[in-house]
C-alpha cells in the first residue's frame, strides 16, 4: 500500500480508502468490522464516511473500530444531507454545522476527524456563511481538515476564492464521483484541482459495480445487496446514470478489454482510475469481508498501458454518444506520462 500526502498538505493517506457508506445497513455491525480490520491490517488508513450514511449507523460502527486505534486512522466524515424532521436539519449553515459536527464526534467516539466536509453543495445558504462556519469547526479544534464533496469546478473556485478573501482555513480535498462511465470531473474540477493543489478522493471507481459485469441483464434489480438494489439509499442516483442500454454496451466492450489482457475488472476500474494525475485517493467500498479482499488484490493486480488506454478509448466514444452528458473538451494527463514527461 502506497501513501500520497492529500493534496498540498502534510497529511498522509493511503491511495487506497475504505467507503463506510454501507456500515449498519447491507453490511451489519461484525461484518463492518472484519472490513476495517482486514484493511487496516493490508496497510490501509484511511476511512471516509457521513453523517446521513445509514442514518447514523456508519459513523456509530467506524466509531467503533477506531476506539483503540484513534492515532493510526485518517477519519473523515461529511455534513449537509437531511438528518431530520425540522427546516435547520439539512444544509451547511451554521446552525446546522455546529450541530452536526458534534453528532457525528458523539456517534464516532472521538474529539475531532481528521477531515470534515460539505457533502454537496447548498445553494440555500450563501458561500461566506459555509466557509465560516467551516473554519469555526477547525479553529474549535473539531476538525484538522476540512473539504468538499460533489462540488463542481467554479463551486470550488468561489469557495477557495471566499476563505482566502476572509483568511480562513482552506478546503484541502474534494470527493468527486469518478469513473470511466462517468468522468465529468475531467471537465474543469480537475483542472481546478491540478492548479490549486487540491486533493481528490474518488468514489465511485467501479461504477457501483456496474463495470465488473455484475448487472449484465437489462432489467431492475431487487433483491437485496448491491448499489443497485432497492435497499440501498442511494440506487436511483445509480441507476439514473448507469442503467441504459449505451452505457451496458460501453461495459460490455470495457470486459472484452479485460478478457483480450487477462485482467480482472476491478483491477482496471480502480487502476484506470488511479492514474489520473490529479487522483489522490480511490473511496472503494465493499459490502462483504470477500469483496474487500477481492479488491485489494485487484489493488496490486499488474495492468498493462495498453489495456488502460483501450479503456480510455470506450469512455471517450461513450462521452460523446451520451446525450445527458457534455462533451469533454480534454483528458488531463494520467500519472504515467507525468512521470515520462519528468523523465522519470
């Protein structure tokens, strides 16, 4: 396992982080556990989870796991989703920052995350107001860090643009989804990123699965387990993107790569993935004990440039036949042709 200092700071992590977003709820409290113990003990130290994950439960079971080991962890955790019935029970004002942060010490059992972030946008409540409160939070000594999930490019702009204008701490990292099926980063966030020095943390690398073939029929799934079924919270995020037939025909050609080189389709989601330049980290989550371990030996799995650029290739065709998408103006440079370029 290999650590990257997250963006311009100090603070290492690993390349690769453990998702929470099924702690308490597909994934039961023991299973949730056995997942962070074997992470932790491949090399990993790096959790990201959320105050609305499971209602609570996710923060409540990572709490858990990290009461004997607070020093080793990279804890972050986000705010902003509906956690209740009253008007100040969503959003990134004050009120509500103030009031989550402490909910989510309380459930997580510690005195400060090592990242806090604004889970979306909230176009209710003015920038100025979110980078305050958001300072407070780190100047109370609640949060080390702070940073933003689901932003775009000019929403981080204004962001950065109004704590530097204050003098108030900056948001080091971002949360994107990211993936070949869907790569609107690429856009303007990570150039934003590149030039401010912003950490990215990626979710979403395998699609929800969607690019390991799981789905392969075009029809709903129901029954229980998987980003897809009717049991998850978020599924109709998934499938709103994801359950068509251009992008089940762009998934079955991304497997016909994996079959002409011998590789696994986790391996190329997560390596295709990682070799973006402006990639810090890849949120990989997993539902069971087996697909943790599956995926951090697709981790280490070797995969060819050929196979990544063919990779590319099918998500280019499939940005510009994808009419709910904009098309791309360019693709940044990926780590292997920074590395060429230096002559390393």
């Amino acid at each position: 396992m290999e650590y990257v200092r997250l963006g311009k700071t100090g603070l290492k992590v690993s390349e690769y982080c453990i998702g929470a977003d099924n702690f308490g709820g597909q994934t039961s409290p023991e299973d949730s556990l056995r997942i962070m113990s074997a992470a932790f003990a491949a090399g990993v130290n790096f959790i990201d989870t959320a105050n609305s994950y499971c209602d609570g439960r996710s923060e409540e079971n990572v709490g858990r796991f990290i009461k004997t080991r607070r020093s080793e962890v990279v804890l972050a955790t986000k705010g902003k989703s509906q956690v209740g019935p009253n008007p100040n029970d969503v959003g990134v004002n004050k009120k509500y920052v103030m009031q989550a942060i402490d909910d989510s010490l309380r459930r997580l059992g510690t005195d400060y995350v090592d990242l806090y972030q604004v889970h979306s946008p909230d176009l209710t409540t003015p920038i100025e107001e979110t980078v305050e409160a958001y300072n407070d939070v780190v100047r109370a000594g609640k949060a080390r860090y702070i940073g933003v999930s689901n932003f775009s490019g000019p929403q981080l702009v204004e962001a950065l643009w109004a704590q530097d204008r204050n003098g108030f701490t900056r948001f080091c990292s971002v949360q994107p989804r990211y993936n070949l099926l869907y790569r609107e980063a690429e856009r303007e966030l990570f150039k934003v990123c590149l030039d401010q020095g912003i950490g990215v943390m990626t979710y979403s690398p395998q699609a929800g699965g969607f690019l390991l073939g799981k789905h392969r029929q075009f029809k709903a799934e129901t029954e229980s387990g998987g980003r897809f079924s009717d049991d998850f919270r978020a599924a109709n995020f998934y499938k709103s993107t994801y359950w068509n037939e251009i992008t089940f025909d762009a998934m079955e050609r991304f497997i016909a790569v994996t079959e002409k080189y011998g590789v696994s389709p986790m391996a190329l989601a997560l390596k295709w993935n990682r070799s973006n330049l402006a990639v810090s980290a890849c949120i990989v989550g997993a539902r069971t004990l087996e697909q943790l371990e599956q995926n951090l030996v697709a981790w280490e799995e070797d995969v060819p440039q050929v196979a990544l650029d063919e990779a590319t290739s099918i998500g280019d065709l499939l940005w510009e036949t994808a009419p709910w998408k904009p098309q791309m103006h360019s693709t940044p440079p990926t780590r292997t042709a920074a590395r060429s370029a230096a002559g390393s």
